[in-house]
C-alpha cells in the first residue's frame, strides 16, 4: 500500500511495512524490488533531496537483530537507502536515514489495523534550498 501526501517539506510517499518487509524484519523482500525500482527511477531524475523514515507500531521487540523498536525502525530506512545508493547510484549527499521507532504514529496505536497503518516507511521528497551564505561573508 502506498500512499501520496504534501506536507510542509515536500512530498510524502508512505509505503506499508508489508509492502516492503516481512513483520518484524528490515530486509527488503523479493516482491518490493519492483516497485523500489520505479521510486529509484523517479528519485533519480530528480533533484530533491530524499529523506527515508522508518516508523513502528508500539509493540515492543526483542530480537537478538532488534532489540528495540528504534534498531528496526532506522535498520529499514537504511536499507531503503541502500537500495537507491547501491541499484540506482543517487548522490549520497542527497540521501539520509532516519528511524522513529514507534514515536510518530498516524494514528492511535490501539487496535491491530492502526498498529499496522503505523509500521511504515515515508521516502519524503525535500526541495533544495539555495546554498546559505556564511556568516560574515557576501555572496
């Protein structure tokens, strides 16, 4: 499932965690390469800076992989990153990851269905700001 939204930095893609993990895994399954690489081929031709959000339900996990909500939730968008860096070659410098473990649901996190719309992964488009100048120097 994929959902599009605008928020005040750009564009927001908002992809289920079914549609690119397994429940409780941050290696990106066999069935999202294809979609993945048609959001590659968009991020490419573009010049956004692209920020990638790992997100969680507030159901606790304690693996010997993720001890927590917080390694599961950044283990995702870094391999979501990974993925653009590795099969599509973006600029590092336009990349970043981050991982929210469980602390910035959609919705209330208090039944299975809202728990699930929770564990997602957001691929956000950022325009570019122009290049600030330093303090004490002119442009």
């Amino acid at each position: 499932e994929i959902n599009l939204a605008f928020t005040h930095e750009g564009l927001v893609m908002r992809l289920s965690e079914h549609t690119l993990f397994d429940l409780g895994a941050a290696d990106i399954s066999v069935e999202a390469l294809p979609l993945l690489q048609k959001i590659g081929a968009i991020i490419s031709k573009t010049a956004y800076l692209i920020r990638i959000e790992g997100h969680t339900d507030n159901l606790p996990i304690h693996t010997g992989r993720y001890p927590s909500n917080w390694e599961l939730s950044t283990a995702r968008a870094v391999n979501g990153l990974r993925y653009f860096l590795k099969n599509h070659r973006i600029d590092p410098q336009r990349l970043a990851a981050e991982g929210f473990s469980e602390f910035h649901p959609l919705v209330a996190n208090d039944t299975p269905q809202n728990r699930a719309k929770n564990r997602r992964v957001e691929i956000i488009f950022i325009k570019k700001e122009p290049p600030k100048t330093p303090i004490g120097e002119t442009p």
